[in-house]
C-alpha cells in the first residue's frame, strides 16, 4: 500500500499499525521529505467485498459492492426455478 503525503505528496512510510477491529486498522504514518516532516494517523477499513471470502470469520461483515459479480449470481434464481420441478423418483427394487 502508498500512502503520499496530504502536504507535499511525497511517498510516506507507515511507521506503526494496530488493530482496531476485525475491518478497521490504524497507521500512524510519516512524510519521507525530510523538508517536510509531516507526521499523522490514517485509519484503513475494509469497506466492500468484490469477491466473497471462501474462508468467511463469523461475525464479520463486510457490504458486498454493487459492482460485485457475486452480487448478481445465479444461484438464488436457480433455486427458484429449482422448486417448480417435481421431486426425483425413487427407484423401486424389483425381485
């Protein structure tokens, strides 16, 4: 990840992080222009999916973007179409 500087947009190094939650992290970072010197705080938060985990933490949330092909999959029109099909038969022993 790059972060620039807001004053001078020079590169910044991240010099701390925490956790502040399961989507929130904070950084503190710093302007690597020694003529500027501008210390500070950034939060980065995971803020839409664009593909599902396939290794979903319980109780995390994290929206689904719009723009997500997940967000408009078939699989909830194919169980739709899915029920107005009989149930299968069962095949019967003979002897």
């Amino acid at each position: 990840m790059r972060l620039n500087c807001p004053h001078c947009g020079t590169i910044a190094s991240i010099r701390t992080s925490r956790e502040l939650g399961s989507t929130v992290r904070e950084a503190g970072a710093q302007c690597t222009n020694i003529e500027c010197g501008h210390t500070w705080v950034a939060r980065i938060v995971a803020e839409r999916t664009i593909a599902p985990s396939m290794m979903p933490k319980p109780g995390v949330y994290i929206p689904l973007s719009p723009r997500s092909p997940a967000a408009n999959a078939p699989a909830a029109n194919q169980l739709e179409l899915g029920m107005d099909l009989p149930p299968p038969r069962m095949a019967v022993p003979t002897g």
